[in-house]
C-alpha cells in the first residue's frame, strides 16, 4: 500500500485536472506538473474511472459506487 503521502499527492494531482475537458489535456497538465510515469498512470486510471461513472445514468452511478465501496 503507497504511503498516505503519497495518496495525498495523486487526490491533489486527481483534484487539479479531474475538471479539464478530455484526457489529453488531463495528461498535459500532469506532465507540465512534473508528474513522474508512474503518477501519471495512477492519477489517468482515476481520472478513467471518474469519466466512466460520468457517463451513466444517476440510478446506475448509485449501484456501481454502492457495490464498489462493499
């Protein structure tokens, strides 16, 4: 498990590029932030799985959050 440093850095990294219009530009910002390879990889998975929440239906956004917190 990456230490709670570490997490706060990729939420932070998460937070500042999640609001940008497509995932190039995500990637740029990260890149012009410094993000290392590795950043980068985790910070875009996150940044993937918020966009595909983004596009269901509010009911089935509900179900999917209920059953990945389980």
């Amino acid at each position: 498990m990456p230490p709670p440093a570490d997490n706060a850095r990729i939420k932070t990294l998460f937070n500042l590029v999640c609001d940008l219009p497509d995932a190039a530009a995500q990637r740029a910002a990260l890149e012009a932030l410094g993000a290392d390879a590795a950043t980068l990889a985790r910070v875009m998975a996150l940044l993937q799985r918020d966009r595909s929440d983004a596009e269901l239906p509010p009911r089935w956004r509900r179900w999917f959050g209920r059953r990945r917190r389980e």
